[in-house]
C-alpha cells in the first residue's frame, strides 16, 4: 500500500487556469522576463499560481536555458565585518532579477577556497564573484579562468589571474590617513600591516611608506599581523608598547586591527588620541564608536 500525497501543480496547469501559453507563464513568474509580460497578465497568472499552490522550478529553467540563476559569491571571513554589506549589496542587485546567491565562506585557507570554487561550479553557478584574493591561494582562481568561468574580485586583486576587479582606492586612502595625522604634527609613525599576501595588504603597506617619504615623516615603520582582527591588532601594539620606542600614531591596517590597538592601549594605561593617535581603514558599520 502506497500513499501519495497532492499532485504537484504544474507549470500547465497554471496556463490553464490562466487561460494563456506557458511560455507566458515562465516569463510572467520570472522577474528578469516579467516587463515582457502585461501588468494584468501577470496579475492573472500570479492568481492563478497562488491559488493552485505552484511553485516555479528553478532547476528545470536552468536546464532550458543553460542558466542555473545562481551566482556563487566566495568570501575569506564571515565574521569580518567588512564583508557582510558586501553580501548584502550583492544579494540586493541580483534578487530583483530572478537570481540566488549561494555563498562560501573560506576562513582564508587554500583548500577550503578550492572545495568551495569546485563546489560552487559543480551546481552550475553563472558565475563567481570573489573576495578571497590570497596572492598565494591563486590555483584555484587560476583553474576557473582556463575554464572559462566568469568571475569578479571585490576588494582583492586576483594576482596573475586577470579577472576584472571592483575596489577601493587603498593608496589614497592611506595617503590622505598620512597626511591628516602629518598636519596633526605627528613624525614617528607606525603602520599595523595585515598579512602581506593579501592584495590590500600590501598595497596599503607601500602606499603608507610612499606617504611618510614624501611628507618626510622622519620615523616610519611598518609591522606585519598574520590576521586581519582585533586580536592580531592588540597583539602587534602590545609588542611594539613593550619592546618600544612609542609612536605617536598608528595607521592600522584595517578597522577591526585599529580596534585592537585601542584595547592595547586601554591595556597599558594610554589614551586615544592623548598619547596615541589611531586611524583605521574600510569604515565598517560600528567604526564610528571608536
């Protein structure tokens, strides 16, 4: 004995009841073909849908059409708080349009970035946009451009594989942080770089050591964290506190390490600015309470 549940409305049964094709349908139910439909067809249709309970199939669209309507977006740290407005942005733009996102998170590790690329293309994504950018994690982004696959970086150069990059402007903004605490009267300045095979990282670095040169900055240094967090950041001014001399100010290399800084500081008796001023970088969403 058996026990079969409803039948599943189908995409003609909607047709049906809508009295109009089902090419009319799929167009009317999704919302990148909806404007080639009449506001009152696709009233009708939606009617009829709700009422009979369908639900489009995303799948079998993707296999008429060679498009899944997935976009795989691949990120190195949830819990930044960098990246999540990333996420958010890009879900944003794509959701109107009929698409999902499907998203990766790598904790910046090689492999786990190159299961998740494998993963991601195994369910027919079309396409990638990456945030990854390990200068040293290239092979798997490499793979993917011989392949064919489409993709963009944000934030992060891709290196040697010569996908289109949407970012910021890291050399500016370092520059302007450098001559803003110049003009403050600073001259023994540090900078808390992040982990040098990251795009940004190293980008910033040079862009700070650039600055001290042509402001004349007559004590520069630079220091490398292996993480972009608060506890690398607490870490590296906890050394340099003790080892000594101070600086005067730190330009962190991002916000989160900026943050660290300020608890080492809190930690050792100082303040900000009174003994050290501190400037961080990406203005992420609670950076306004430092």
């Amino acid at each position: 004995m058996s026990i079969e549940g409803p039948r599943r409305a189908t995409i003609d049964d909607v047709a049906r009841l809508a009295n109009v094709h089902k090419a009319t349908v799929s167009r009317a139910l999704n919302s990148a073909t909806r404007h080639q439909v009449s506001a009152a067809t696709v009233e009708r249709i939606e009617q009829a849908a709700a009422e009979l309970g369908y639900v489009a199939n995303a799948m079998a669209r993707g296999l008429r059409t060679s498009s899944s309507m997935t976009i795989g977006v691949v990120i190195p740290d949830l819990t930044n708080p960098f990246f999540p407005p990333i996420v958010r942005g890009i879900e944003n733009f794509l959701q109107p349009r009929g698409y999902t996102v499907l998203l990766a998170n790598t904790d910046s590790s090689e492999e786990i970035e190159r299961a998740a690329l494998e993963s991601l293309l195994g369910r027919r994504v079309d396409g990638l946009i990456v945030a990854s950018g390990d200068q040293e994690h290239q092979n798997a982004l490499a793979e993917a451009y011989a392949a064919g696959v489409k993709a963009v970086m944000v934030n992060r150069d891709g290196g040697a594989v010569p996908y289109p990059l949407v970012t910021g402007n890291d050399a500016s903004g370092v520059a302007a942080a450098v001559a803003h605490l110049v003009e403050l009267g600073h001259r023994e300045l540090l900078h808390i770089a992040g982990p040098p095979e990251l795009s940004t990282s190293a980008v910033r670095a040079g862009a700070f050591l650039e600055a001290c040169r042509a402001s004349k900055v007559p004590a520069a240094q630079v220091i490398e964290t292996r993480a972009l967090t608060v506890e690398a950041g607490q870490n590296a001014m906890d050394r340099i506190l003790r080892a000594g001399p101070r600086p005067t100010a730190v330009v962190a290399g991002n916000d989160l390490i900026a943050l660290g800084v300020l608890r080492s500081l809190r930690v050792h008796g100082l303040s900000c600015p009174g003994d050290v001023s501190v400037v961080g970088f990406n203005d992420i969403t609670f950076a306004e309470d430092f």
